[in-house]
C-alpha cells in the first residue's frame, strides 16, 4: 500500500516530468497531453495535503476541478488548431 508520503513524492515528481514535457514539445497535442498531466498531479498533491477529516463532498469537487482542467485544456488546444491548422508549432510562421 502506498502512503499519502509516497503519493505525495509521485505527483511531484510527475508534475516536473510533465511540466519540462510541456517546455520541451514542440507539438501542441504533446503541449496539451503534458499541461492535463500537469494539472492532474497538482490536483493529488492537493489531495495529500488536504487533513484527514474531509466533508463528504471532497472528493467530487476535485473531480470536477480536474475534468474541468482537462476540458478547458482540450478546448484551447482545439480552438488553436482551428486557427493554426496544425498541430506542429514548430511549423507556425509569425505575421511580419
């Protein structure tokens, strides 16, 4: 069984994975996979830090938090791409 110190250590060491994976992409969808991992593993550090009495509804409001995150990211990558027609950003020349 793993620890709250345990999961704590793994949603950090998660967030910095993917927050150099969202640095280093030059791909919007790999932007937008790395940003939802992002806010995922703040969403358990926040779980960890949380005392032990909870009010019931605890966990259903950071559920909804995180499918909130994930759809907000999915929205702004999809109105990018529209824009943009293509995911690479490498490919993206800027207006001179």
């Amino acid at each position: 069984m793993l620890s709250l110190y345990g999961f704590a250590v793994f949603s950090l060491a998660l967030f910095f994975l993917s927050t150099a994976g969202f640095f280093f992409s030059g791909n919007m969808l790999k932007k937008n996979i790395f940003a939802v991992l992002m806010f995922l593993s703040a969403d358990m550090m926040l779980i960890c830090l949380t005392p032990h009495e909870k009010p019931a509804f605890y966990n259903l409001m950071i559920l909804f938090i995180s499918l909130a995150e994930t759809a907000a990211s999915f929205f702004i990558m999809n109105a990018a791409v529209r824009e943009l027609h293509t995911f690479d950003s490498g490919s993206v020349k800027e207006d001179e």
